[in-house]
C-alpha cells in the first residue's frame, strides 16, 4: 500500500471512499473528475490519471457499473494498482476473498467463504452470506441482504433493500429493484422488481 491514493470520481461516493481510505491509513489522498461541479478540490480530469501511476494507488468511485468496469480497465492496462478499501467497522469471515478495486462500507457483513469479485461496491449496511459469489464490478448497494450460497453475475446491480433468497443466482447485467424479493433464479439479463421480483424490461 502506497501512501497516496487517487481517487476516480468525486460524487458522494467518492467523498464516502475518501472516508475509508484514510481510515486504513492513506495519507493523501486525491480526487480526479472530468466534471467541475465538485468542490473536493479536483487534481485534473480522468485522464490525468496516467500522472500518478508510479506513486499512488487508485480507486474508482464511479456508481456506473459499466464505466467503473472501463476506467478500471484502462488503468490497469496502463500498470495502476488498485486498492480493496475495507471499512474498519465491516464484518470479515473466514475464507472470504475480496477483490481488487472493490469497496466495502460501513456496517457491512460478509460471512464464512464468500468471494467477492473486483471493481465491486459493496455498500452500507448490506449484507453478503456464506458462500455467496458477487461477480465482478457489482453494485450491492444500502441495505440489501443476499442469503447464504447467491450468485450474483458481473456488472449486476441490487438495488437499495432489496433482499436475494438462499440458493438464488442472478445472471450478469441484472438490475433488481429498491425493496425487490428474488426468490428464483434470474437467467436473462434486465430489470427485475417487486415482491416476490418480476422481469418489467430488458
Ligand atoms: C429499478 C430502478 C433503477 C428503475 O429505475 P427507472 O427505470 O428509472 O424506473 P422509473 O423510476 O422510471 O419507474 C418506472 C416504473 O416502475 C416503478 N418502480 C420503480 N422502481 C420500483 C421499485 N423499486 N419497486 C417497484 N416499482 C418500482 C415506478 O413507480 C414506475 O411505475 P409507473 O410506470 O406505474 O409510474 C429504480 O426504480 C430503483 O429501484 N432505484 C433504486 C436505486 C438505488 O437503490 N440506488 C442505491 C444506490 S446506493
């Protein structure tokens, strides 16, 4: 772990990331965004980034699960190392596995063997049981509670609340709604809501 962290994306959720990596011990840490509407104190816009690929770790703070997946990319591609940014607070079982560029916020629970992919959020307060698999650049986001043994395919989005049954897998590309019950397998890639949820569109 480098001293400085450059931090992709100055939304909240930036500002959130921020938090947690000066809570593990960065000491600097830097914002870059193409927008100006932030006052964060911005270093430059995304492409930038290539200036501080030898000094500092990364971190993409982007919501978007498809332009965090491509700025992550690019990054790596061009030899930036990216951070796992664990809360102090979060709840880690064993045999949990973790990936790069993935952040877990506070008051979160991941139990015994789950494996959660890179580029993922895993957000306030949710929760991910035993033996879960989160794929790669997934959004879990406030509040959501995915049962022991779910699959949760990459780029995936669960919403705020909702809640994915025990034994349920959710193919890639999926949005599940706020406050959305999946109690079967989802197999074809949309939107999903409601109680128990229900495909609305592609
Ligand atoms: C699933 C979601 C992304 C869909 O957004 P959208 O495509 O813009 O949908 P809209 O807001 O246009 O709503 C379309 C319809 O679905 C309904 N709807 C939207 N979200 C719903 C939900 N979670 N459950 C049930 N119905 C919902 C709306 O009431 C609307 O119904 P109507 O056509 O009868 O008026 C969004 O509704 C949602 O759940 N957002 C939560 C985002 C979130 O959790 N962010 C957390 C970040 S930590």
């Amino acid at each position: 772990m480098k001293k400085t962290i450059v931090i992709l994306g100055a939304g909240g959720h930036g500002r959130v990331v921020r938090d947690i990596a000066l809570s593990v011990g960065y000491e600097n840490v830097f914002f870059l965004d193409d927008s100006d509407r932030f006052d964060v104190g911005i270093k430059g816009k995304t492409k930038d980034y290539i200036n501080y690929i030898s000094n500092s770790d990364f971190f993409v703070a982007i919501g978007n699960n498809i332009v965090r997946e491509r700025i992550m990319r690019m990054i790596v591609s061009d030899g930036g190392e990216m951070a796992t940014l664990v809360h102090p607070s979060v709840v880690v079982g064993g045999n949990v596995s973790i990936g790069k560029g993935t952040v877990v916020v506070a008051g979160a629970v991941i139990n015994n063997g789950a494996k959660i992919g890179e580029g993922v959020i895993i957000n306030t307060c949710s929760s991910v049981d035993h033996d879960d698999i989160v794929g790669d650049y997934c959004h879990i986001s406030v509040g959501t509670h995915l049962a022991g043994t779910v699959c949760v395919g990459q780029r995936s989005f669960i919403c705020a609340g909702a809640t994915i049954s025990n034994n349920i897998s959710v193919c890639e590309d999926c949005i599940i709604g706020a406050g959305a019950v999946v109690v079967k397998d989802i197999t074809e890639k949309g939107t999903y809501l409601g109680v128990p949820a229900r495909k609305v569109n592609d």
